[in-house]
C-alpha cells in the first residue's frame, strides 16, 4: 500500500445531509405508530408511595401508560463497566425507588404526540422523601471512595507510582502546587435521545440513535428476558453522540414494552429538560497538581490526585492520572483516584471525559511553573519531551509532541510574546493574552468482524462495526477502500451501525477509526487476495468489478476479523456479546497516545471582561490522516468544545431539590457562532504502524484535551489572575 | 374557525398545497414531521432556542417550533426538501456547505441552511462578523462553525451573481 | 400542552371584545415567542387563544416626517431594527432590537407584545418543584436562597426577584416612549415606564394592563439625543442569550461637555430601570472614564446583592459607563 498522504475529498454523505435525506432515528415513521412521553420525579430521592394516572388516561388518544407497577419483571441492565450493558445499573420505573430528581416515573402513548405530551403532564405521583445530596465537595467521609481500593477492576484502575514523587517534591527547589476544578457539564449532542422500537414476528427492531447498538441489542434482551437474535438495533447515522449515547439508556426499554404492550411501533423522543437527567453527563471533578523542578526547569516530580463525583449506585471510574501521567517525562509520578458518591443518575462519558480535566489541570500547573522559573512556556515543554511512557517505562509507539509545539509556535507567531501579563494590548484596549498548553489521549483499539463484497458491476459494500455520529467515519473507511481497490468512493457504501450486518461494538475512546479503518484495509487485502485466485491476469491496473467479470462472476464476499496488539481471540466473544472489549493504550512493547499542541490567543475587554478567542492554532499528532476534510472539522469542533468547557458551560446543580436547574439550550451555555473565531489547524500526518497496519490513531477527543489550559494560560497573561475554576467568567476577571 | 378538536389548515410547502388536520396545539414542526413527511427539519429543543427546526414562512426564517401550525393556515412555507431545484441540483448553498464541510453530523445542517440563505438575502452576509452574528441562532454542537461561516461567504457571492 | 381553542380575528376590537367576553384563560396571542414557550412548560395555561397577527392595520413603521416615531404594536422585531432611519437616528433602539433573541425569533416577535416577555428565572419556568411565588402565589420563592447568580439587583422584594429580561423596553424608557392600547372603554396612553410592576407581594401581576387590553402602538417623541445613543448588552456568550447587564445610553454633547444623558439598565431589575440620578450626575461634566463611571454607580444606586448575583453590580456600573463612552463616540462621528 502506498506511503503517501490522502488527499481531500468531500465527506461521503454530505449529499444526504445538506438534502435533510439523513434519517435519524426519530426522522422514522411506521404505520400505526404512537408516540410516547415521559413523566418524571420531582423528588430529589426517595420512592413513589401513589401514582395517579385516571387523568392521564383519560386525555383523548391516550392509549397506555405504564408506570413502575407494570414493569417490575424487567432484569436490570447491569452497568457497563460492571459488564453489564446500562449507562447505569439501575432501569427506572423497575421498581418505585427514585434515585434522583428527574427519574421517569410513567410513560404514557397516544395515537398523537400532543396526547402523548399532555397525558405525560397530567399524572401525578406522591412521595415518601429521602434526604440526598448533590454536592461533591459536601459528601462525608463514607461516600468517598479509593478508586484502588474499589471493586472496580484491578488492572486498569490502580494508582499510578513511578519512583517516590512526594519526596522528591518535597526537595525539589521549585515547586507548583495547585487545585483546580471542573464543573458538571452535559454533551448535549443536538439530537435528542429518540427511540423507535417495533415488535415484528416476536423480534424487537430498534431505531435509536446509539454509538453501541450492540450494547442496546444485548442489554435489551437481558431486560427483557430475550435471546439476543431476537433484537435488532439500527443506527445508521447519530446527531451527535460525545458519549451521551454510549450504551443502553434508560427509555429505551420503556418505549420497546409499551409497543409491546400496544401492539403498534412507539416513537420516544425525549425532550431538551429531560435529557439533562436521563442519560450521563461528565462529573464534577477537583484536581490537587503538585510538581517539582529543578532550577533548569527539568521536571522531577508530579503528583496528581483527583476526586471525581459518581453515582450513589455505581462507580463511574476515572483515568485521570493516565493521561497525566503520559505529558512529560517526569522523574517521578504518583496518581490517586478517588470516587465521590452523590445522589444524581451516573455520570459518563463526555468527549475527552478524563484527559481533557486531566489535561486542564496538569498544564495550567505546568504554565505556573513556566513563570515561576522565568521560562517560556514553549521552551519548558520542550525540554520535557520524551519518547518513553513514563508509566510502563516502554517507548510510545509514537509521539510528535515537539514537532508540534515547534510549528505551532512558528504558525501563531509565538516569538513575538512578551513574557509579562498585560504586556499585550490591541488598539481597542483590550489586553492580549497568548497561551499554550498540549494535550493527550489514550489510543484503544477494539476487534473488528469485517465482510467485505464486490460485484461484477463495480460496487462494493463493507460491513463492520462503528457508529457514524459526524466524525467521518463512513468518509475515512470509504477513503482507504479507494486507495486500496483502484475505485471511486462514491462506489464504496459502508454499512455500520446495525447489528444486522456485523457486531457493534461501542464506538468511543476515539477508537473508532483505529479500530475500523485497519480493518477494512486487511478486509480489502483479503478481498484482493481473493481476486487474484480468480483467473489468469495480474489484477494490478483492474478493479474488482472487472476482475469478477472477466472470471464470470457476479459477487464475492470476504469477512476478516482484526484484534488489538496483545488481544486473543477470545475478545470475539466479547464483542458478538455487547461487552467491552478494547485494548490500549499499553500494548505488549509499546504505549499509544495521540498528542496535540493549543496555541490561543484571548483578548480581554478592558471594562466589561468579556473574553474573546479571536485565534486558535492547532497542530495534531494523530498517525496517519486518511480523510483529511473530516479530520479537520473534528479538530476545529475540538476546540469550540475546549471553548465551551473553558468558558461557557456548567451544569448548575440544585442542592435543595435536587437534579440540575439550567435544563435548556438557553440556560445551559454552549458556544454559538459569534463565540467563533479564526482556528488554524495541521496535522503532522506521520503514520504509527506499530500501532496498527494503516498508521492511524484516534483524533476525536485528543482535540478537546489542552484547549483549557492554553486558555486559562492565556486568560493569565492578559490579566496576571489564575482562574483554576471552570468556566473562566466575567466574576472571575472584574 | 372555531374547534375544540382538530382544525383543517391547507399549508403551501415548497410550492405544493398540502391540506391536513391538525391539533390547535400541533407545532408547524410537528407537522412537517409527523404528518407531511417533511423530516428535515428536526426537533434539538422544541423551544425556540437551537435554530435546528429553522424553515421560511413567506420567505422569513422562523422557528418552526414555536409557530402553531393553525397560525400558518394558508401560507407558504418554504423546506430544506425544497431547496434543490427540481432536476435535483443543488442549490449554491447546499453545494457551499458540502465544499467548506461545514456540517459533522448533519443534524442541525437542513437549519443552517435554511437560515443561512434567508440571512444573505436579508442582506447579513456583509463581512465574517455579521455572519457570524446573524447566524448565532442556529446552534452546532459538533462546532463546525468556522466551515459554516465559509460556505455562506462563498455561497454569498454566487447568489448575487445570480 | 394543555387544549384551546384558537380563533382569529379581524380587528382589534374583535381582539378585545373576544379577549374580554373570552372568560379567564383567553389570552392573545401574537408571533407566540413566549406564549407557545411557556404553555409547552405548563406555565401559561390558556383556554382560548385569540390570534392577533393579522391585525395588518396595526403592522406599521412610522419614521419618516417630523413627528413622533409611531411603531405598531404588530411590527416584527427584525423589520424595526433594520430601518434605517432607526438605526441612524436612534441607534439604540436598533440595537436593541437586533441584540434580542434570533433573526428566527425576531421574525416572529411583535414590538408590541415583546413588552409583555415574562422573566427567565428557571424556578418561575420549570415548575413543579420549584416553590415561585409568580407561577403559583403563596408558595415561596425558590431564587431567595438559591442560584441566583442571574437574578435582580433592583426592585425585588421578599417575594421574588425574577429579572425583566427585555432588551426593547429597557431602549424604550430612555426615550420616554409611550404605548397606547385599547380595552373595553376605549384607547388609553400610559408611558413605557409604567407598563410594569415590581413584584411586591404580588409577583404574579406582572403590568398595569388589563387582560383583555391590546397594545396598539408605541410612541417616542423624536428627540436629538437619539443620535448618540446605544444599546449596550453584556451577557455569557456573545449572542443568543439574556443580558447579565445592559445599558441604553443616549448623549447630547456639548464639545466634550454632556448637555443632556439618558440612562436606563436592563438585566438587572424586576422591571426596565430608568435612572434619573444616573442623568444628573452627567448633565453639565465633562465625559470621562471617571464620570462615566460616576453615572454607572448612581445608576446601581440601591442594588440590593443576593449571594451570586453580586458581581453584577460591578457590571453593571461598567456596563453603563462603556455605553456612555460609545454614544459619546457617536455624537463625534
């Protein structure tokens, strides 16, 4: 296969989407279909001692409602990283607990949504209450719990000790020391969690917008007492995903038991309020950084301790401390992990959900430690580089961190900063400030069963696990099918997302690519492979369109399977049941970390302190680029999430009742398009082959990672204040 | 045109009369979905504050999610269906978006374009700034923001020269 | 959502008459921007909707000619603030105007019920289980002791202190504007100023008009200060959200001199907040940062600080004096 680059081409289904032809999983429609609605607690915890749903039933075109007392037969889920399937462990309306404010306690059909909506509003529950809380930093001793020491497994979830950090801090002549905090915030991917589910012939077919249809299928069955082969999930396209929809909600088995019950296909889309309680959201977390250096600015020790909030029924790990632990080459290292258990549904993963803290944490430290030795931050970085994963001791696969920061610096125009905060002033009077920070992100892969088929006429289809939500997914494997086959991508459909066609496991961890893409290369290998044994001719210079026809055939199908470095065979199983199965990012040898470079301007107004973000320069370390259009949208969409999460959004959590009060797009502050500037973005586009066959690693979420402290780095030379709190604000600044 | 039950409205969406009975309480949206086929246009709030339900009524962007369907009784709406022109070819727009990839998803796309040639035509297409201001009502979570400000300058300039 | 009927009419006596003989829960309704939003959260709850966006008599601009500025009560948000006459001759009320909301929305809102916008405090509009004394008389309020970060400074009392959200208003009371509507006895004028209540120990009254009593027009007599003037918006991203402080400014200056100022802040009150102290403070100085800021601190003169909201008086003196400073730039262009 070719070394070269890939070209720009478009995305693959941008047709269909710039036509509104993209169907959604609420964009379905089926006859006979009802729809449904949810009513929930407004009790902070507690249980349900009387449900009234007679006014309910009795608004016009209701058809059903079902409350806790129809559904105690279902199994629970099991939480994912339990090996279960459930963004959490507990299916609400199983049982009349309320385990936080917001739970559905009814799910009421009708043969209209506004029937659905208002009989939904029209059922009215009393309580026994329970006292609960919300407040991580207020949670007793008891609800604080050791990661290490938790039943959570063992071998990934540990603290981290390399050497004897606390000592070596403590003789270090310059120290750091500093804690930092992150908000709760929510994904809120523009699509709303939505569900079609639909009995036909003793099979349940769900639509659903899910990056784990597989996880769904499975979890679906165990809830609802059913052989797996009876479940289908279908999710060709996400509007969003950023791992709100990693694995079986919570209203999907409403909607599949009320069709059930009707039946009649149900529609189940949840409303903008309601998703802020109905699936994960990434918790609050605070940060204790401590780093040692010696005079020449070598670092030699860091400790990194976390606290992070869970759930009162599960334990939401964290990997702080991995992606923290991989930065620098530090001297020596310790990472502490510790769970704080508050009475809200689980939390989970939120794009970038512990390096992106991690990263905001370490390198807003490390910025304070740059001014503490008089060092430009560039140049401090750089004589912290190292090849070697400090962690395990063995070599990254690859890393481009210095590579980076040299072109970014020479892109942005860093030479020119002036050392000194508010030494920068536009004419307007605003004061400049110029920030940098890297970023990192743990590479996985997951197994691949890939079926690869040409026909005589020229087109080929792929088959394999993954979840389009935007990425390019369909783009990148359409790519590398061109390259490797001689054919257009236009000829190229890819098929993902149904658990018909392949198994599907999660598509997260930006594993996505990495996993897939190597997979329809060894896929298009194999195919080729075939395509030689089929008569005589060289195949080279021939697609396989023609190479079938001139053999007198009309198809021919391969299927590969692909595993991580170091996996055996045994994770097939896992992955045809709907269990994690990844691998990364320690393989037998090496270690794999994507790595990114932020330069950020911000310029401050002089009265008001509004901070603006006219120019961001971003240089990306990802392996090898197959699609490249794709890939630099991601990078920019990283880094107006960075934006986001730096200085737009917090989740404000109600202690009196409860839940979170900012419920809405109004309320709940994501960036919009006057927040946007200027973001340059280039990729180094060097292939890790250790890491896989094609060179690629992961760039959805390693974007997001360092943005914070590029900005918050940025905030203090404008302004000389260290805002260690997320989201910087006007209050912090006046 | 008084009911407690279902009204009967004739709406003209992208040129074609469509008369359907509809709930006082039916959002324009919720028709256009559930009723007339017309998904393009997609629920991200139903309140008004994310831009993805945008379509034109009499030519204007609204938000079709705030808008009863009985109040557009009579009255041209305009789609993302309705956009190409009927052989199929895009309109500059559409083909701006897709050169500038200024969509990950797609989700909150068929909005955006509909606003974004609503707002050239109104004349807010004048510099990067504007755009960027007259297009702060359509929300895009996967940030593709600086690709949407592209395609509208870009497409900007194709639709004056006509 | 809870059911109604929907009618529409012709006049806007028919408006008042159908409102007025409609019974409680007969409301009108115009380009539905709050209406529909707060009865798809069960906040408002009507009966009967009587739709008035056909009242095409009443859908007119006026700026043109030497008398007053006379905008209907029916013209959209987004065709007021791109008049040009508005926007050269009184910027902030253009600003005003296209700093709210979305070009979607403002293509829907009407200027004349956009007045009647009701507060975004998420207590009032999430209801159940939040205790609002506006939503529900009697039953507390939640805001007192809670996040209350976006909350009112001015003109709250024990029993709320939800902020008037409006950007409109806030222009329109510097200007003196003036708003005449009809009710059951006929027309009747009361200035823009007094449209609205503070809650007292009455939150859920909200104006000084009637039910039944349609908003016409508004009014504002032509004055050279709107030449210099501006609407400046202070708020947590750079569009498409509610002010956390707002200023409408307007300057006659004299060389550097300020002959005349007016002085009216939004985002910070249980109502538009006119600040005459603030105007007096500036009448005859010199504009400088210093009695820039001189006027934004009369203008908070009184602010009462809950326990996240207090920062907001910073802002708002700045917000204020920034504002000064940008119409005074204007009345040199």
């Amino acid at each position: 296969m070719s070394d070269q680059r890939f070209p720009d081409a478009p995305r693959v289904d941008a047709q269909a989407k710039v036509r509104g032809e993209a169907l959604f999983a609420a964009d379905e429609s089926r006859p006979e279909m009802a729809h449904a609605a949810l009513a929930v607690a407004t009790v902070g915890k507690g249980h349900v001692t009387a449900i009234d749903t007679g006014a309910a039933s009795a608004v016009a075109g209701v058809r059903l409602v079902l409350t806790h007392q129809d559904l105690s037969a279902l199994e629970q889920p099991g939480f994912l990283f339990a090996g279960g399937f459930g963004f959490q462990s507990i299916q609400a309306m199983s049982s009349p607990a309320v385990a936080y404010r917001g739970q559905p306690i009814a799910l009421v059909a009708a043969d209209t949504l506004e029937a659905a909506i208002e009989g939904a509003s029209r059922v009215t529950a009393t309580y026994a209450p329970e006292s609960f809380n919300v407040l991580p930093d207020q949670a007793p001793a008891e609800d604080i719990v050791a990661q290490a020491e938790s039943p959570l497994p063992r071998e990934i979830f540990f603290d981290r000790t390399v050497g004897d950090a606390d000592q070596t801090f403590a003789e270090a002549p310059v120290k750091v020391e500093a804690a930092f905090t992150s908000p709760p915030q929510h994904q809120n991917p523009m699509e709303l969690l939505s569900t079609i589910a639909e009995w036909r012939e003793g099979t349940l077919i769900i639509h659903e917008g899910t990056q784990g249809a597989e996880s769904v299928r499975h979890g679906l069955a165990r809830e609802l007492g059913l052989d797996p082969d009876q479940v289908q999930v279908i999710s060709p396209y996400l509007g969003g995903g950023f791992g709100q929809k990693n694995s079986l909600q919570m209203h999907t088995v409403l909607a599949a038991v009320a069709a059930r019950r009707l039946g009649r296909p149900v529609k189940l889309v949840v409303p903008r309020m309601q998703v802020f309680h109905d699936a994960s959201f990434r918790p609050r977390s605070r940060h204790r950084i401590r780093l040692g250096a010696d005079r020449t600015g070598r670092m030699v020790a860091a400790i990194h301790e976390s606290d992070s909030q869970t759930s009162r029924h599960d334990l939401f790990p964290t990997l702080h401390t991995d992606a923290s632990g991989r930065l620098y080459g530090f001297g020596s290292f310790r990472g502490r992990e510790r769970l704080v258990r508050t009475d809200v549904q689980t939390p989970g993963f939120m794009r970038g959900p512990w390096e992106h803290v991690a990263c905001f944490a370490v390198e807003s430290a490390v910025d304070e430690l740059a001014y503490a030795l008089d060092q430009d931050p560039v140049a401090l970085r750089l004589a912290n580089d190292t090849a070697t994963d400090p962690l395990t001791r063995q070599p990254f696969s690859s890393r481009h961190v210095g590579e980076c920061l040299r072109r970014g610096a020479e892109r942005f125009g860093w030479s020119k900063r002036t050392m000194a905060p508010g030494s920068m002033r536009a004419s307007d009077g605003s004061v400049i400030g110029w920030g940098v920070a890297i970023g990192t992100y743990p590479n996985s892969i997951v197994p691949e069963i890939a079926r690869l088929r040409t026909t005589a006429d020229g087109a080929v289809i792929l088959r394999l696990g993954g979840h389009e939500m935007g990425q390019g997914l369909r783009t990148a494997l359409a790519a590398i099918l061109s390259r490797k086959l001689g054919i257009p991508p236009e000829r190229v459909t890819v098929e993902i997302g149904d658990t018909r066609v392949a198994p599907q496991h999660l598509t997260a961890g930006s594993w996505g690519t990495a996993s897939a893409i190597p997979a329809a290369s060894a896929a298009a290998d194999a195919l080729l492979e075939a395509l030689s044994k089929l008569g005589r001719g060289s195949p080279s210079g021939r697609t396989p369109g023609q190479i079938l026809t001139a053999a007198g055939r009309d198809a021919l199908e391969v299927e590969v399977r692909v595993k991580a470095p170091g996996q055996t065979d045994a994770v097939f199983g896992g992955l045809q049941s709907g269990h994690l199965a990844f691998a990364g990012p320690i393989f037998p040898g090496f270690t794999t970390f994507s790595f990114v470079a932020h330069f950020v301007e911000v310029r401050v107004e002089p009265g008001t302190r509004r901070v603006r973000v006219p120019r961001v320069v971003t240089i990306v370390d990802c392996g090898r680029v197959v699609s490249p259009r794709t890939a630099e949208s991601q990078a920019r969409g990283g880094v107006v999430w960075g934006i986001g999460a730096t200085l737009r959004e917090a989740s404000e959590v109600e202690p009196r009742y409860g839940g979170f009060l900012n419920a809405d797009l109004a309320e709940y502050v994501v960036p919009v398009n006057a927040d946007i500037g200027s973001i340059e973005v280039e990729f180094i586009d060097e292939p890790d082959l250790e890491f896989n066959s094609v060179g690629v690693k992961g760039v959805g979420e390693v974007v997001i990672t360092g943005v914070a402290p590029a900005i918050a780095s940025a905030v203090h030379h404008a302004t000389g204040r260290r805002v260690r709190d997320l989201p910087i604000r006007i209050e912090h600044l006046l | 045109m008084h009911s407690e039950r279902e009204i009967p409205i004739r709406l003209r969406v992208n040129g074609r009369e469509r008369d359907v009975d509809v709930d006082p309480r039916a959002s324009l949206l919720d028709v256009l979905r559930e009723r007339l086929g017309l998904t393009g246009a997609k629920k991200g709030c139903d309140h008004g504050q994310c831009g993805a339900c945008t379509v034109h009524l009499e030519g204007r962007r609204v938000v079709s999610c705030l808008t009863l369907a009985v109040q557009v009784d009579g009255r041209e709406v305009a789609t993302i269906e309705g956009l190409a022109s009927p052989s199929g070819e895009l309109h500059p727009m559409q083909q701006a978006f897709i050169d500038h990839d200024a969509l990950q998803c797609g989700y909150c796309t068929p909005g955006q374009i509909m606003s974004a040639v609503a707002c050239v035509k109104e004349g807010h297409a004048g510099s990067l700034d504007q755009i960027r201001e007259y297009m702060s009502g359509n929300l895009c979570r996967c940030g593709a923001y600086v690709g949407i400000v592209a395609a509208i300058q870009d497409a900007a300039a194709r639709m004056k020269g006509g | 959502m809870q059911p109604f009927t929907y009618v529409r009419v012709r006049s806007a006596a028919d408006a008042v008459r159908a409102v007025a003989d409609g019974g409680p829960g007969t409301r009108f309704l115009a380009g539905g921007t709050t209406l529909l939003d707060l009865m798809k959260l069960g906040v408002e709850t009507p009966a009967r909707l009587v739709d008035v966006t056909g009242l095409e008599d009443l859908n007119t601009i006026e700026t043109a000619g030497p008398g007053e500025l006379v905008f209907g009560a029916m013209a959209r948000m987004a065709d007021v603030a791109a008049d040009p006459r508005l926007i050269r001759d009184y910027p902030a009320l253009s600003e005003s105007l296209w700093r709210a909301a979305s070009e979607q929305l403002r293509n829907m809102a009407r200027v004349g019920p956009n007045l009647l916008q009701r507060t975004r405090c998420a207590y009032f509009r999430f209801g159940e289980p939040f205790a609002c004394n506006k939503r529900k008389p009697g039953s507390g309020c939640a805001a007192q002791d809670g996040l209350n970060r976006g909350h009112a400074l001015l003109g709250g009392s024990e029993s709320c202190i939800a902020v008037y959200p409006g950007d409109w208003a806030i222009a329109l009371v510097a200007f003196d504007a003036q708003v005449d509507v009809l009710g059951r006895e006929g027309e009747r004028t009361l200035p823009v100023e007094a449209l609205h209540r503070e809650p007292g120990n009455t939150p859920h009254l909200e104006t000084t008009v009637a039910p039944e009593e349609l908003i016409l027009r508004i009014r504002i007599p032509r004055t050279p200060l709107g030449r210099a003037s501006t609407y400046h918006k202070i708020r947590d991203r750079e569009s498409y959200a509610f002010a956390l402080s707002s200023a409408a400014v307007a300057v006659r200056m004299e060389e550097d001199t300020i002959g005349q100022a007016r002085v009216a802040i939004g985002g910070l009150a249980t109502r538009p907040w006119r600040c005459r102290e603030a105007e007096r403070t500036l009448a005859g100085r010199t504009l400088t940062p210093e009695t820039a800021r001189a006027a934004g601190d009369a203008a908070l003169r009184g602010a009462k600080p809950t326990r996240d909201n207090r920062f907001r008086i910073e802002l708002g003196a700045r917000t204020v004096a920034d504002a000064l400073m940008i119409a005074a730039e204007r009345a040199r262009s």
